[in-house]
C-alpha cells in the first residue's frame, strides 16, 4: 500500500504544499474482499521539510454483506466528521514506517490528536 498508493499521493501533495497550500487527500488500496483507505496531510514544517500526517483503516467488503444485500456504506471509507471510519493504529503504524523508508523521513513517527501518525520529509527525497 505505501509503495503502490500513499508514496505517489503523497509526492503530489508535496508539489502542492510548494505553493502554500496544506492538501489532503484520501487514497484506497483495492483487495480481494476488503479496501485499505488512508488519509493524508502535508504542510511544510520549515524551508525543505514536509510534515507528511497519516491515518490508514479497511473497510471489509466480504461476500457475506453482498449476499445480505448491504455493501459497506459510503461512511464507512471516510474518516469523522464526513464519515465513521476510524484509524487502524496498527496499520498506520506499518504503512508509515514503510513510508518513512522510502522518503528518508527525517524523525521517526509521532501520533497527532487525531489519530494520523506525522513524519518530517525532506523536500527533494528520491
């Protein structure tokens, strides 16, 4: 998921905090019977550095709430107050150590209030 979604969401967000702005975005991971949604923030914490926030979560999509006719509703893939999806510590946690890696993330993770997990990468990482 960090490799195939967040990364590249993530480097898109980058070009946008270039100009002031704090984007967000929320990307999914599609699987076989479950989506893995993760939420993201980037504001630049000083000249070259981006603050990166992360918040991941599945939504399970199993057959069983197919068949009993009640696919997982709209809600259930956005974080409060648009949705009732809540964060995944563990998940979180892997997807943004993983993410930390591969930016060559400048800290190491740390919670925020809102259940994201926050790492510090240089502007020009690979």
């Amino acid at each position: 998921m960090a490799r195939a979604v967040v990364e590249p969401a993530v480097r898109e967000l980058m070009h946008q905090c270039a100009d002031g702005q704090e984007p967000s975005t929320t990307v999914t991971f599609r699987g076989d019977g479950f989506n893995m949604c993760a939420h993201i923030r980037a504001r630049i914490a000083v000249p070259g550095q981006i603050k990166v926030s992360l918040a991941c979560w599945v939504v399970n999509m199993d057959t069983a709430r197919y068949f009993g006719s009640t696919p997982p509703s709209e809600d259930e893939a956005r974080l409060p107050p648009e949705g009732i999806a809540t964060p995944d510590e563990s998940l979180t946690s892997r997807v943004i150590g993983h993410l930390a890696t591969r930016m060559n993330a400048l800290d190491t993770p740390q919670p925020d209030d809102d259940g994201h997990l926050v790492i510090t990468v240089p502007l020009a990482s690979r």
